[in-house]
C-alpha cells in the first residue's frame, strides 16, 4: 500500500516573533492592566520559550510602547492587521534584519524599507517622541524639554542595592565582576554609595546574593530616598506608603536593624509580596501594617511620636517611563486630578505622626511640578509648623557627587541617569495644633 510522504514546513522563527509579539500587543494595547503584568502573564503561559526568546519579546513589545505614537504614524500607510505592523516595528529595532525579513512578505518588505527613510527630525516632536498631547503640553514646561523627553524614551539599565546590613558595596562589586555577571558589566552607581548598576536583563533573582538578601533590585533614585530620611540607631520611623517594601528594606538596614520601622501601606496584597523580601535581609525592626484609608486608629495612636516619616506618595510615576512607558498611555489628566487630591490628603494624615523636631519627606517617581514642588507649596502655606529644609545639605556626606540647584530634590534620567524623582524634607519645627480627624 503506498503511503502519501507528508513534509514539513521548516520552522520560520521571525514568522513566530511577529506573531508572538503581535499577540502580547493585542492584550497590552487593551490598557486593562500594566504591560508589565500583562507580559508576565503571556510568559507564563508560553513556559517553552528560552531565555533570549523571551527578552527580543519582551524588548519589542517595550520599544513598541516607548514610539507607540511614531509608529501608528507610520502604519497608517502599510496594509493588514495594525498589530501586525506594530510588531513589525517594534522587532525591527530587537532582531536583526535577516530574521525579520523571512517574516515579511514583499509589500511589507517595501513598507519597512519605505518608514525607514521617513526624516523623523521633521516630525512635531509629540509625533516623533511619541507623547500624549496633554503630557507634552506640561512637559514643554520645564527646562530642556527635548532632552528630558529623549532621556524618558530609552531604555533604562538596571539598578542593584547592597543590604548594608550584610553586604559591603566594593566586596560585591569584586564578586559580580569575577562571575558570570561580570558580562552585565557591573559599575558602581555615581551618587548612592549602596548602588550597582548593570547593563542588559541579568536574571537577578536566581543569584545566591540576592537569595540570601545580600542585594535588591531599587533604581538609584528611590536609593536616594533613604539618604533623605537619614534614620538613626533606635527611631521610631514610619515608611507610610510602604509598596512591595524596597524603601523600608534600605531604610532598616541603616537603622542597623534597631528601633522600630512601622511598614504601612492601604494594600495588604502589596505587602504579603513584601514579607519575603523582609525575611530575607536579616531585619528583625519591620513592623509590616495595613492601614485604613481614612481614620486608622493605628495611625492615630502614633500621633505626634514618630522621629522620622517618609510619604513615596501614589503618583502618575511618570519618572519611570523607561521601564514602564505604557504610564503615557495609560495615564491621562482627569486620573492626574484624582491622584493630586490623593496625595493631599495623604500627606495631611502623615504629618500627624511626626513629632516635634522630626521630620517628614515627601517624594514621588513624578516630574510633573503639580505633583512635586506645588504639592509641597501648598502643604507648607497650610502648615505653618513645618519648614523645608535643604535636602542637598542632608545628603551631602552620604552622597558625595550629589548637587542639585533648590532645596528639594529632583532627579531627571537626562541629568543624573535615574529615573525621575522628587523629595523634600520637612521639619516639624514646634508642636502641631490640634486639628480634626482626616
């Protein structure tokens, strides 16, 4: 009996990266969730894929997200599915053209070739930088905008922390560069003396070092805003919008694991994932507490007696659009108007638990001065008990390379190679009236 020979279609892998980047397009461009989750998710339910495919997906899908604007621009004159050709652009700047070219066919092949000669220069820069209206309207506020708005489009290397508890910084550096993440090349961070900064997507988590706490992933601006707080031995200090606990980690371990650090936060979901953070960096002063969004009688019974409380206030995050530029997208004015009544009143509840002579630092991941500077204005003008102290003397001896122009701080990817941050200290300067609940 004759059999029929069937043949296989040799595996065609730019063919798979475009659909695999295209699919994970279709569920982010959604806006339902962060791109981040969203990715993760997809990973996950691909568990075959190996490393290196896993990050040209993940780095096409961001590069699509960073130019999402640019790149709609030019699809409007290619044919086929919109996420296709998103992908399409995106891949173009991750793999090589080889790869990308046994995907296409002839009139996409023309299409590519015809948006690569288009003068990007020539492009209103809303267009070409790929911003919302709204948000380069405010951008275009603030000095060198060009370059901020650049620096906010490129991809953001990644920042470690040394647990100073267990680990000494220039040890470290001498284990990273002697092993295999020595090709990450390992360098010290210019302005926090705790941080390391690595080029490329090192696995991190699968390091000894990190899985005995002797390291944690923390950009070097939010490493700044410990500097800020600058702790003593034995305090009561307050990280009042604690997240998955980064902040609190450093900030117990330069308290020498001594006095007590209450960890609020309104979630308790963001701090179960910070508890094993917490076991793993030796600290025995972190007091983990979900609080109330209002009228918390754990919150009022520390009124007035805490030496040192930090406020990393909910914000628009929009100093961390190179790791997270879907925020652009997926932040617009009416959600900024509800996140600055929010950081009012968090700020006014905060404030009620430091004692007179300590002090209170307010800080974002935000570039927006509505957020940052007017914030603090408008605290101050209503809270004549407090003053603003100079954040660059307090930092001066930990942060030797450190200057900035007022005396807050305010960190910008173009100038200092962070992501965008914003502090200022204030100082209770003599008791607090009494005042109704908030």
């Amino acid at each position: 009996m004759n059999q029929k020979k069937t043949t296989q279609r040799p595996y065609n892998l730019g063919a798979a990266r475009v659909e695999q980047v295209q699919s994970v397009l279709g569920e982010v461009l959604q806006w339902a969730h962060p791109a981040d989750a969203v990715l993760s998710r997809w990973m996950r339910a691909h568990p075959k894929l190996g490393v290196r495919d896993r990050g040209e997906v993940a780095d096409a899908v961001f590069d699509v997200l960073r130019h999402l604007r640019r790149y709609r621009h030019f699809s409007e004159s290619g044919m086929g599915p919109a996420a296709r050709r998103l992908a399409i652009l995106g891949l173009s700047a991750v793999v090589s053209e080889k790869l990308l070219a046994e995907a296409l066919t002839e009139p996409e092949k023309n299409w590519l070739s015809h948006v690569a000669k288009i003068p990007v220069a020539r492009l209103p820069r809303a267009v070409r930088d790929s911003m919302p209206d709204w948000l380069d309207e405010r951008l275009s506020t603030l000095p060198n905008a060009d370059a901020l708005i650049a620096a906010l489009n490129q991809p953001a290397p990644l920042d470690l922390r040394i647990n100073p508890l267990k680990a000494d910084r220039e040890e470290m550096l001498a284990v990273l560069r002697d092993g295999p993440a020595a090709k990450f090349n390992p360098e010290p961070t210019p302005y926090s003396p705790w941080g390391i900064r690595l080029q490329g997507r090192p696995p991190v988590n699968r390091w000894p070092m990190f899985e005995k706490g002797e390291i944690e992933v923390q950009d070097e601006g939010s490493q700044l805003l410990a500097a800020l707080v600058a702790p003593k031995r034995g305090e009561m200090i307050i990280d009042y919008c604690a997240g998955a606990g980064g902040k609190t980690l450093l900030l117990g371990a330069l308290m020498r694991s001594t006095g007590r650090l209450y960890a609020f936060d309104v979630s308790a979901a963001r701090l179960a994932r910070a508890k094993p953070r917490f076991a793993r960096s030796g600290l025995s002063n972190i007091v983990p507490v979900v609080i109330a969004e209002n009228n918390d009688q754990r919150v009022k019974r520390l009124r007035g007696k805490a030496h040192r409380v930090l406020v990393d206030a909910p914000c628009s995050g929009l100093g961390t659009l190179r790791r997270n530029p879907d925020l652009k997208w997926r932040q617009h004015p009416e959600s900024l108007g509800a996140l600055l009544a929010l950081q009012a009143r968090i700020l006014r509840q905060a404030s009620q638990c430091v004692a007179p002579g300590g002090r209170l630092v307010y800080a974002t991941c935000s570039i927006l001065p509505e957020e940052n500077e007017q914030q603090v204005e408008a605290f101050l003008a209503e809270n004549p008990e407090f003053t603003l102290l100079d954040a660059g003397k307090i930092v001066a001896d930990r942060c030797k390379n450190l200057t900035f122009e007022t005396p807050m701080l305010a960190l910008r990817p173009d100038v200092h190679g962070t992501d965008g941050f914003f502090a200022a200290v204030l100082e209770r300067v003599k008791p607090a009236p009494a005042k109704p609940d908030v």
